[in-house]
C-alpha cells in the first residue's frame, strides 16, 4: 500500500532510550510521501534525560516533519472531527500510556488523538517499550492486543535476562506496519527476536 498523502498522526512518549529507533522511521515515512503529524506527550516535551534534551528532540521531530509538534490536547483534539487521520502511530509507546490507553484515560495529547482515531474507525499502531510489558503491564497489554482497530508493531524481549518482564518493538519494522494496519491487518509474526 502507498503510504503517499496519507495523514499519519506520530505519537511519541517517554522512552527516550527508543528516539534513535523511532527518529529514522518518521523519516522514511515522510519520504514515503506520507503527511505525518507529529504529536508529544507532556514528558517528551518538557523532560531532559540522559538520552537528551527535551528541546532538542523537539526540534529533531519538528526538523523532520516540517511541523510544529502537538502538545497539548486541545491542540490534537480537532484531529477527530476537523482533520481526521488515517492512522495513528504511537512510537515508542511506554508502559503508563499502554496501561492508560487500555483503561480509556485521555491525559494526554497522544491520548486524544488516538481516540479520536479509534472514533473515526481508523487503525492505530503501537510500538511499545516498556519494562513491565509481562509484568503488571500483562493485562492492559492483553486487552489492547484483542481491541478493534488496534496493531502493534511486532515486539520481543529486549533484555529477558536483566529485565525479564520488559518488551521492545522492532521499530525498522515500524512502516510496514503501518501499511498493514491500513489494510486493518496485523503485521505477523507479532512475537519476535529482539533486535535493536
């Protein structure tokens, strides 16, 4: 499927060990012709870390896309009624968003524009990263997995021996997909060898 002019919303959340997974697919998806909208929760926005300054991820998104991010939900509200998405992408997803999602809240840009999706009948794709996917995680993971119109970017254990719980989406296989979601498919096999 082309993925040319297609309105693909871009979630990004905290994980910000994944940005330098994530960053190169925003990229081929914009190569691809795709119109990305690029939105961020409160954390990505404001929080320095380790893996670096809010500000300058910021600016990468931004630099990337040709927009400015959405970071706050009245911002990425009128994504439902007034400029509906063909798909929403949250990459990389941690696990308070996951288990948010899961249980319906909408704190969060990312959040609003997902169920605005979800309310337009749109997929949504997920690529996680969390430290307690097969932990406490388990169950809002297991619910999302079996909800309508939503698909994951195949994930294995990142680290099984140090962090037995925790689970990485493969995000080079981020843009396929996204093309498979829009054909209201899971991409397979969802459960895979971890590779960063």
């Amino acid at each position: 499927m082309s993925l040319k002019n297609k309105r693909i919303g871009f979630g990004l959340t905290g994980s910000h060990c994944t940005y330098d997974q994530v960053f190169p697919q925003l990229q081929e998806l914009m190569d691809l012709g795709a119109d990305v909208v690029p939105i961020v929760s409160y954390t990505v926005k404001n929080e320095d870390s380790k893996f670096g300054d809010a500000d300058d991820h910021i600016s990468k998104i931004e630099s990337i896309t040709n927009k400015k991010v959405i970071s706050t939900i009245q911002d990425a509200e009128p994504l439902g009624p007034k400029a509906p998405l063909d798909c929403m992408v949250i990459a990389p997803m941690t696990g308070n968003s996951l288990s948010k999602l899961a249980n319906a809240l909408t704190d969060n840009p990312i959040l609003m524009a997902t169920k605005a999706t979800m309310r337009n009948r749109q997929p949504v794709v997920l690529g996680i990263s969390t430290n307690d996917a097969l932990g406490l995680n388990g169950v809002n993971l297991m619910r999302l997995m079996s909800s309508k119109l939503i698909y994951f970017i195949p994930f294995g254990q990142d680290n099984p021996e140090k962090k037995p719980t925790s689970l990485v989406a493969n995000m080079d296989l981020l843009v396929p997909s996204v093309e498979h979601a829009l054909e209201k498919k899971q991409i397979q096999p969802l459960i895979i060898p971890y590779s960063s």
